[in-house]
C-alpha cells in the first residue's frame, strides 16, 4: 500500500536524520538563542526543518521510483510537481531565513514568485461548489488572487504556530492525517501519497521536537510544512466537486488561519508591523492563562483534530459525524483537564514565568559563552 510505504519511510528517515541535523547545527552554531519574547530558555537548534525536508522527499522518491504515481493525467502531473518544487523553493526560502534573517519584505516577494508559479502549472482554487447552486467558476484574476493568498497564507500561518515545543509539527501532521482521509475519500490518489509522508515526516519530527525538545524546526520546516498542506489542500480537496470542497482546507487549518489572522489583525490595530513580534499568539494566552507548554500543546492539537473532523462531517463524507463526534469527546476532555489545572495553580506558580527548558543541546558551547 502506497500510503503506508510513504508514511514510514518519511518518519523513519527523520528518525535517523534528525540526530545528525542537530549535531551539524551544534558544531556549525546555528542556533535559536533566548530572548523575552521566546518560551525556551537555552540555545536550541534551529535546523530541524532540514530532517522534515529530507524525509518527505525521499519517501516520495521512493515511490516516484516504484511507479506509483504513474497514470496521472497531464494536468495531475502538473499539480504534483507544482506543490512538490514549490515546497522544496518555500523550504530554501526559510532555510536561507535561518541562516541569513532575510527582511520580511524579501521572504513575502520570494514565497507570491513561488506562489504564482504553482499557480501557473495548475495548483489553483478556481471555482466553488455550492448546495443548489452548482459550480462556480472563478475569474483568472479572482483564482490568482485567492490562490496567491492561501498558498503564502498557510506556509505563514505554520511558522507562526511554531512557538511552542511540537506545536507546529503536531498541528501540521494533524493536518496531514485529515487530509488524507479527504483525499483518499474523494478518489485523490496522488494527493494522498504527498499527504502521508508529510504525516510521516511530522511524526518522525515529533520524536525530537515534542516537550522537551531538543530541535526546532526552524523556518524552513514551518513554510515547507505550510506550503505542502496548502497545496495538498489546493489539489487534493479544493478541486473536488463535493458541495463545499474549497471550504474544506480552510476547515482542516482553520486553527493555525484564525491564529494568524488575529494576531495580525491586533497588530495593525496598534499601528505595528505584521510581523512585529509580540505575545499574542493563542499559545502564548493559553500559558499566560496558567497552561504548561504540554497542556497548551495538546488543547491545540484537539482543536486542529476537531475542526478537521468537522470538515468531513460539513462535506457529508462516510463517518463524518463519527470522526466528529469522537474528535468534540477529545477537545471536551482534553479542555477539562486544562481548565482544572489552571483553577489549581497559583499566578506565581504558572508555568509562564518557572519554566525551565530542558538541558542545552550544546552543553559545552553554552558553558564557554
């Protein structure tokens, strides 16, 4: 089964890359130091995004090597290579990020090139499917336009996430999970297989990266992850004529877009840059609120299970409603267990100002400075 095959061996190969990534970052001292601002309190590597890359890349090479993405039609092959090169440009741009801090400005107009290229070979949201109504088409602009956002939008959305130990790459391979499932049901074989090895690449991550970590992600992880879900979102979901296809994605990811849109939309409110920095972010008011990382983490991760549980339900997919309702028995315990633990704590107790990150990944180096 080609799903399963492309699963594992990305995780697997994150496994054993992510060791050797975070040695070379240590020796190489790129590191994400501390500041005000940031929930770790150690130098970590910022370089994981590498071990993301390279397992999701070779798990599709193995089964671009197998045959099994062949019998695709023109325009399909098209779609793949257009979300598979435009996540290995998205991932360069946030590598390049990591070790050069690029502004702002040149990020933004380097990720709408990538964008409108993927937009060119077919990764298009060009119409709407809606019940009673039918389809309806986009105009070229309208579909340039909304594509250009979701695609940039997303890959922006994940990095944004990424603020707490496993945050993004378990909301990411959430994400990845959910589509999946959608894929597979609406008869998107390639799709799919792009969907399970980023799943698997997540989970592999998730071994280094969850509470306490000992890498991060770096951005180059963040907008490969976003980039790759967006697009997957795009040609996998969006072009499907279930009533309501092109809401699904927003659905699936509708926790790291609302977490993106309220942060920038505070931001303006105040006449700041949108990339200004702050506290704002929803993981930030869950630990100011008394939550620790892991708790915040997990509330997140049931919020992004459920709202894509609430996708399949809403496109009336088979067990729809069941997905839902276990997913809403999650969110319900997982929140109950949050609430009962900042009623529990004292303010001067809350994990915000005691936490302690976990030993440095770079004890000597630490120890010279």
């Amino acid at each position: 089964m080609p799903y399963l095959v492309a699963f594992l061996a990305a995780a697997c190969v994150v496994l054993w890359a992510t060791p050797v990534v975070k040695a070379v970052g240590i020796r190489s001292g790129q590191l994400d130091f501390p500041d005000e601002r940031k929930i770790h309190r150690q130098p970590m590597v910022r370089l994981g995004g590498v071990s993301i890359f390279f397992g999701n890349l070779v798990a599709l090479l193995l089964l671009w090597g197998a045959g099994a993405f062949g019998g695709l039609r023109t325009e399909q092959e098209y779609e793949i290579w257009g979300v598979t090169i435009g996540g290995v440009l998205f991932f360069l741009i946030g590598l390049a990020d990591d070790l050069f801090h690029l502004s702002p400005f040149s990020r933004l107009l380097m990720q709408f090139g990538v964008a409108a290229a993927a937009w060119g070979v077919g990764v298009r949201i060009e119409f709407i499917s809606l019940p009673g109504r039918g389809i309806w088409p986009f105009p070229v602009w309208l579909s340039l336009l909304i594509t250009l956002f979701w695609l940039v939008g997303m890959a922006n959305a994940i990095n944004f996430m990424d603020g707490l130990d496993g945050l993004a790459a378990g909301v990411s391979g959430i994400a990845a999970v959910v589509m999946l499932i959608v894929t597979l049901l609406l008869d998107r074989p390639a799709a799919a297989m792009l969907a399970a090895a980023l799943a698997g690449a997540c989970l592999g991550f998730l071994r280094y990266n969850f509470n306490p970590a000992q890498i991060f992600m770096g951005d180059g992880g963040a907008y490969f992850l976003g980039f790759t879900l967006a697009g997957i979102g795009v040609i996998g979901v969006a072009k499907g004529v279930t009533t309501l296809a092109v809401a699904l994605p927003f659905f699936i990811l509708a926790v790291p877009i609302l977490d993106m849109s309220t942060v920038i939309l505070k931001r303006l409110a105040r006449g700041k840059s949108p990339f200004h920095p702050d506290k704002g972010h929803l993981h930030h008011r869950l630990l100011k609120a008394g939550l620790s990382q892991r708790h915040s983490v997990l509330l997140i991760y049931a919020m992004t299970l459920w709202g894509g549980s609430l996708a399949l339900a809403l496109a009336g997919l088979p067990a729809g409603g069941t997905y839902l309702g276990g997913a809403s028995l999650v969110l319900a315990g997982v929140a109950w267990g949050a609430w009962q633990r900042q009623r529990a704590l004292p303010s001067e107790d809350r994990p915000e100002q005691e936490y302690v990150a976990p030993q440095c990944c770079c004890d000597q180096e630490c120890k010279e400075d």
